[in-house]
C-alpha cells in the first residue's frame, strides 16, 4: 500500500511471445493484424491414431537465437521457452536488475505458469528409457521436468535473487502467475517481476491425453477453421504450444527510471467451481465472481470496462459458461462491450494461454486496436443473446480498461483487469 492507502501502482513494461503467431512482438503484432489461424495438420509426430490430428505449432523457434549453444543443449524446449520469452520482454521493457533505476535483483522476482512443464521431454526420455536402457536417458531429465524449471533456469540466466514461484493451475497457470506476481509487488516484498507462462505439450501422449477425453477439435479436413470461439458448430479446442512473459514493475520504480508502460496492472481475481474436474460449472457464476473479485480489487466499475478478452477455447459446454459468466460479471454493460475469443490465431497453449491473452490486452491499450473473433462463422444462438458484441472483425478504438479471463480443468477460474496508465 502507499503512504496515501491505495494499493501500490504496478505498470506493465515489457513483452516476451513465442507463439504461433509470431516470435517476438513485432512478429506477434504482425500476426495478430494478419488475422489468419496457423493451425496445421501435426507434424512433429505422427497423429494418424487420434481423433484429432490438428495443433498450432511454433514452426520457426530456434534456440540459438536467444541462447548460447551449450545453454540450448542443457535446456529443453519448455526451459528454453521460459528463457528466450523472459530475455525478449526485458529487453522491451530496457529492464536490467539493478542497473539504471530499475529494481534491484533481490527486489525481482520470476513467476511462471504452466500446466504441463516439461513432460515433453519426460515422455522422450522415457522412451529412450524402454529402447535402451537408464544410461541412455539425459543427465538433466531430473532437472527439466518439474513446473519450476523454466523460471529456475530463467532466474539463474538473470542473476535475480527474488521470489520465484511455478504455478500449475491448469489453463488458468499464467494469469495465476501475474496475478501473485501482482500482489506481491503491491505489498512491497519485490519492485519488479517476470510474469507469465510457458507450454510446450505437443507429444503424442500429452496431446492423447486430452484426444480421449475428446476435449479437441476433430476438424482434421480445416485445421485453419478448426479453432472457432463461440461458434455454434465448435467442437473442442485445438492445442497450441507457446510462451508470453510480461514485465511488471512498480509505477513510482519505472516511471523513475524512465519507462514507457504498455498498461497498468489493475485487478485480480481467482476462484474455483467446486464441480467438475472436465465440466466448467453451467451458470458461470464462480467463473464470473474470478471477474467480479478482479473489477474490485482494480476498483472500476463493470460499467468501465471496454473490452474483453475471452478464454473462448471452443468447446461446447466451456464457452456457454464463460458467456453466461461475462454476461453475470458485467450486467448490462455485457451488451455493450466488445468481446473476442483469440486462440484461433495462436491456439490453446494451455497455461501460457493467460499470459499471451494478458499481452494482446496490453497491447490494445497502447496501440488502440483489437483482434476479432478469428474462427467465428456463426455465433451460437445463445452466446449472441448473452454477449452481442462478439467482434467479428477487428477494431480500432480506445480502451482504458480491459478484462482478460482463464478458465481451467478443475474449475479453476482466474481474472486480470488491465487499464491505460
């Protein structure tokens, strides 16, 4: 809290993506503008015994990119996500611990979230395993797989001596991450932190995972269409890889050293629906109270709000909630405020889905721009009624406060409210 009461400011400073969309956010915003889905038929293993046979991969990743040789070869792909998108945001955000007034390295922190980790890599080390033995497995299996690898391996990158806290919240994992990252900087434990999340679950026994349970799209014929938020013929979600890590600092911190924010950090809000681990509770209420807890801990009114950002992941019952949800939380503004679901032009990477969600938010406020509902042909009948402001196309205009939701298996429901500084 400030000498005044109110919660202390926190600014949004910087963006890491590896996305499907793009690598890097002039390739992400470029993206984001072309309109088109990514999502193709998998290649990285073959997918002919699923049901679904589609996902959005990052075809064009190269860790030598972001990374020293010996580095890429000791980390695997969830790791070397974690730290390209951690390297990518804090040079947007010119943020150095310690350096030129930004916060010092035991005032940041690393908050990451992810629902998977590394069990990618787990799965190809245990096939080495069954060919030829324990000596063939890698030395960093151990190393590599748990949730808090990534931001680990980040923090060691970076030198910070801050917190540093792995959430596994299913799909909620990085709005869950942002949001402790930003109670922690209002309670004055760090200055500054790296926010967000990291998947990377495209292996064929993670992606099986979820074919059975038939929570994805079998739109095998269209994998550009298959992804369709909101749509009365959606039939699941189409998965994705990626990672978005935003920076987060304290406002009097950054605006002292010179910083241009994106947006500030406003609100939080989690909470769970106690019903289901598949099934999201039906009327939305819980998943709205995540939204409404948000709006008030940002103290804006749901009359303010000019912009929601969707989970909208495309399965049947998940998106009915969620409008049921946003229609609870925002009353009669409901009928008024733009809404676009966005996984069809990165799709679902799972736990870092609310971090690039957080980003796209962060963006349309600087850049007074926002992405339509890319895979809505027809709206279901009942959402339209619910949220009629379903953005099929894109739109310019002003937002000075936004709303990005995440809800997860479990019943895990998390929300962020961004506004214009």
């Amino acid at each position: 809290m400030t000498a005044a009461g109110s919660p202390r400011r926190v600014w949004i400073t910087g963006l890491g993506l590896i996305t499907a969309a793009g690598i890097g956010l002039p390739a992400f915003r470029a993206g984001l503008r072309a309109g088109r889905s990514p999502v193709q038929r998998i290649d990285r293993f073959d997918p002919a015994t699923f049901r679904s046979q589609v996902a959005a991969q990052v075809n064009d990743f190269e860790p030598l990119d972001h990374m020293a040789p010996k580095t890429a070869r000791q980390l695997d792909r969830f790791s070397q996500f974690g730290l390209a998108s951690g390297q990518m945001a804090m040079a947007d955000a010119g943020f150095v611990p310690g350096q030129g007034g930004a916060a010092t390295a035991e005032r940041t922190g690393i908050f990451l979230g992810s629902a998977l980790g590394g069990i990618a890599y787990a799965e190809e080390q245990h096939e080495r395993y069954l060919a030829r033995g324990i000596r063939s497995v890698s030395p960093t299996l151990a190393l590599a797989v748990f949730g808090g690898a990534a931001p680990a391996n980040l923090g060691i990158a970076l030198g910070v001596h801050g917190p540093i806290l792995s959430t596994a919240n299913s799909c909620a994992s990085s709005t869950v991450a942002i949001g402790e990252a930003l109670g922690a900087i209002r309670a004055g434990e760090i200055d500054a932190a790296i926010a967000g999340g990291a998947e990377v679950p495209l292996s064929p026994l993670a992606f099986g995972a979820f074919d059975i349970i038939r929570a994805l799209s079998s739109r095998n014929d269209d994998p550009a269409a298959a992804a369709r938020p909101f749509d009365r013929d959606r039939d699941g979600f189409v998965m994705g890889e990626g990672a978005a890590l935003l920076v987060l600092e304290a406002a009097d911190v950054a605006e002292a050293r010179g910083a241009l924010p994106y947006a500030e950090l406003l609100g939080y809000g989690a909470t769970s629906d106690a019903y289901h681990m598949v099934q999201p509770r039906p009327d939305g209420s819980q998943a709205a109270r995540a939204a409404t807890l948000a709006l008030k801990d940002g103290r804006v009114g749901p009359d303010e709000i000019e912009y929601v950002n969707a989970h909208a992941s495309s399965t049947p019952l998940g998106d009915l909630a969620e409008a049921r949800a946003i229609a609870l939380a925002l009353g009669d503004r409901a009928a008024r405020t733009p809404v676009s679901g966005t996984k069809a032009l990165y799709g679902h990477p799972l736990g870092a889905s609310g971090g690039i969600e957080a980003a796209i938010c962060a963006l349309a406020i600087r850049d007074g721009w926002v992405p339509a509902s890319v895979g809505l042909r027809e709206p279901d009948p009942e959402i339209d009624a619910l949220l009629p402001g379903l953005l099929r196309e894109a739109r310019s205009g002003t937002y000075q406060r936004v709303l990005s939701t995440s809800f997860g298996f479990g019943g895990l429901n998390a929300a962020l409210v961004l506004g214009a500084v």
